[in-house]
C-alpha cells in the first residue's frame, strides 16, 4: 500500500487473493454432495379374487414397487402360500419366488386352477410377500386372498366318483375269490368258501369245529355242509340308482370281503327265518344244500376288520358296511327301506350310497336293491 496525492491506495489483486483464499476454505469445508439410498416399497395384487373352479380362469398375480428399480441388479420378491386349498390338488403350483428385474418396476405370473370332480367347500390361497433384499420395504398391501367357489354337486344316484373298483384289494381270502374290472364292470369270482371254522366243513376238514355256543340250547344242526362254488357276480363300476327297485330273489344277493355269499332275510319256501337261525354256526352262516351264506352279521369279519368296516358288495355295486358308523351303533332308523343311506364313509370320502348291517331284522337289505343290478352265474 502506498499514499498518492489522493490519498492510500490499496491494490486490488490483494482483495482478489482474499476472496479466491476464502472461496477455497468454504469449498474444503463442504466437501461433495452424498446421494441418499432409493428405498423401494412393495406391494401385490391380483387381476381377480373371486374365482369359481371349472371356468379355465387364469389369475394374474403382480408384484410392484413404487418405482422402477435401479438398483443394478435383480430384487427378490418371497411369495408365501396359505390357505385351506392344496397346491397341485386345487391350483397348479406356483414359484416360491420371483425377481423384479434392474430397470422394471414390477413382475407378473398366473396362478391356474385345476379342476376336479370332488365336491368341495369354498376355499381360500392366501398369497403373501417379503424380501431380504437391502432398502427394500413391504407395503400395507402385502396380501392377496383369492376365494375358489366349487360348482361339483353330490349325486346320492352314484357318480364317476363312485368307483367300486378303489375296494378290489379289500377282499382278501384270495384263495376263495378273485376280483377284476374293465372301464364299467367290477367282476367278483368266488367259490364260497368262509376262511373261518364251521362245524358245516366236513369232519376231516382243517377248519371244522364243533358247534359252540352254550347260550343258545335252541341250535339243531341243518343237513347240509360247506361245498365249493364257482358264482361270478358282475356289478356295475359306477353304480347308480334304479328307477325301478328289483327284489334280489332268493339265493346270491352279494359277496363278502371273505367270499361267502349275502342271502336276503328270506327263507327257503315252506320255512321260517328266525326258526332258521338257530341254525346258524358260531359265525353266524349256514349252508342251503352245500351253498355257504350269511342272512345276518358276519361275527367273523366284523371281529376281524371292525363294525364299521367294508364288508362287501350288493349286485348293485353299492357297498355293504357293518354295524356302526362314525362310532355309533346303526339302526332300522337311521336307513331307508332299502337298508341303506347316503353318506361318507373312509373309503369315499365325498360321499356315496351304501348298505348297512344292523342287528335289527331285515339284517342286510330290505325292500330290494337300491340299484341297478348287475347280474350273477352260478
């Protein structure tokens, strides 16, 4: 700085060196700029929610973010099924996981009904969203429930669901009866041979035994005796009700899971059927001539497999079980005239029509079959 006749001058550059030190300091002081991390937020979302099976519906399912990704890499997207609906029974299965790809803001996929025949109550799939994935959060919407309406109907008439055949492998005395089937008959052979003893076997036979019940003093012994048989039963597959009931007639009515043959509640002409039973063996059967039956419960199967267990079939097709159902004791009442009610059992789970064996008279059947009859040779 120097003094002129104006008076102290100050050169310019020095204020100029001071700004430029300052500007310097402030730049230090700042530093540069830091981005913020994109947080992404998630949802889901379905083009339909309530479906009805049978209809060939696909469900677009979508996951979106609220912004396209740009995170340089691909965002996994957890997907959580839930519900009382069976994945590969009642909707194709579906990934467990799908990807939102870098640069897309969402990703799609179809959930495909299946359709079956089961008659079944409305069912739910719950779909649910997560991810592992940094700055990623699920919104509000992290669900989606879809409702599956079933347009199956129970037929008490008898249905493709009603395939005898499921019980072939259930009679088991395979020295004494064979089953086959095609696409509509169930073909029962047997030769009428009970797998239990008797005192009907003749006396040299392994399985005879003297007659032994002390309760009943009434017992006489009928003339006949235990004979093979050769009886071929053809039942329909899928049996259905007859408009015209048919009386099953004396003789064969049926075959047991053992290969003795059902008799009605009938006795031969000229006798009398509760005179009848007392002759009837510790198993509760008797011969007509050298023709093995049971009229009333077979002791020997119910012992053996349960009383609420498959006993065999009448020519209809419709099974016959025991004595008690869903633990309870079964009677006159809780049938109809044929002996017989609609309902579940454990081998047709949606239902199907079927006899029962009571300890009430008519036993077995009552007013005739409940369905069409197959036929039978012997």
């Amino acid at each position: 700085m120097r003094k002129t006749k104006k008076g102290w001058w100050l050169p310019v550059t020095m204020g100029l060196t001071i700004g430029m030190i300052s500007c310097e300091a402030e730049k230090e002081d700042t530093g540069t700029d830091v981005e913020e991390p994109i947080t992404y937020t998630l949802s889901i979302a379905a083009d339909q929610t309530a479906l009805t099976e049978g209809s060939d519906e696909e469900v677009e399912i979508t996951v979106s973010m609220d912004q396209s990704n740009q995170s340089g890499e691909a965002i996994a997207v957890a997907l959580t099924l839930r519900g009382n609906a069976i994945e590969g029974e009642d909707y194709e299965t579906v990934a467990n996981e799908v990807s939102i790809a870098d640069g897309d803001e969402s990703v799609s996929i179809e959930l495909k009904l299946i359709d079956d025949e089961a008659v079944e109550e409305v069912e739910q799939i719950e779909i649910m969203i997560s991810s592992q994935a940094a700055n990623v959060e699920v919104s509000n919407d992290n669900k989606v429930t879809l409702v599956l309406t079933d347009t199956d109907e129970e037929d008490p008439n008898g249905s493709t669901d009603n395939d005898i055949s499921i019980l072939a492998s259930k009679f088991y005395h395979t020295d004494a009866v064979t089953v086959t089937y095609d696409e509509d008959w169930v073909t029962i052979t047997t030769k009428d041979l009970p797998d239990h003893k008797s005192m009907y076997y003749g006396a040299n036979d392994p399985l005879y035994e003297a007659y032994r019940e002390p309760n009943n003093p009434d017992f006489k012994k009928n003339p006949g005796s235990i004979g093979e048989q050769n009886i071929v039963f053809k039942l329909p597959r899928y049996p259905e009700e007859a408009t015209n009931k048919e009386s099953p007639g004396l003789g064969p009515m049926g075959v047991a899971i053992n290969s003795v043959v059902f008799f009605n509640q009938e006795a031969a002409p000229g006798d009398d059927i509760f005179e009848e039973v007392n002759t009837f063996d510790q198993y509760e059967g008797h011969p007509a001539g050298d023709q093995y039956h049971y009229h009333i419960e077979p002791v020997w199967l119910t012992e053996l497999k349960g009383s609420d267990a498959f006993m065999g079939f009448l020519l209809d097709g419709f099974p016959v079980y025991g004595t008690v159902e869903n633990g309870e004791e079964i009677t006159n009442d809780d049938l109809d005239d044929y002996h017989g009610h609609f309902g579940v059992t454990a081998d047709f789970p949606n239902g199907i029509y079927h006899y029962h064996i009571t300890e009430e008279y008519p036993w077995i059947n009552g007013d005739g079959y409940y369905g069409v009859a197959g036929s039978k040779t012997q």
